[in-house]
C-alpha cells in the first residue's frame, strides 16, 4: 500500500514537472511532446488508483 502511494506520488511529481516545463517552452513541438509525457503519467496515476480500490 505505501509502495503504491509512494508510486503516485513520483508519478504525479513527474507529470506536474512535464507541464511546467510546456508552460516554459516557446517551441510548439517541444511544447507537445512535453504535454503528452504529463499526460501519459498522468493516465498512470489515474490507473494505479483504480487498481487499489
């Protein structure tokens, strides 16, 4: 159970890191391939917290 928080946490970590770093960015490319890493850690955490319940 704490290993599994532990792991959304830095998943969750990972994604807010992701869209800051979009949010700074001034390529359009760059910018969206920055927004889909956030999104796919984001997808990661919404599945480690289906499996818990």
């Amino acid at each position: 159970m704490a290993e599994a928080r532990t792991l959304t946490d830095v998943k969750t970590a990972l994604a807010e890191k992701y869209e800051h770093l979009a949010r700074l960015t001034h390529s359009d490319t760059r910018k969206k391939k920055l927004y889909n890493r956030a999104l796919r850690y984001r997808r990661q955490v919404a599945q480690l917290g289906h499996g818990q319940k």
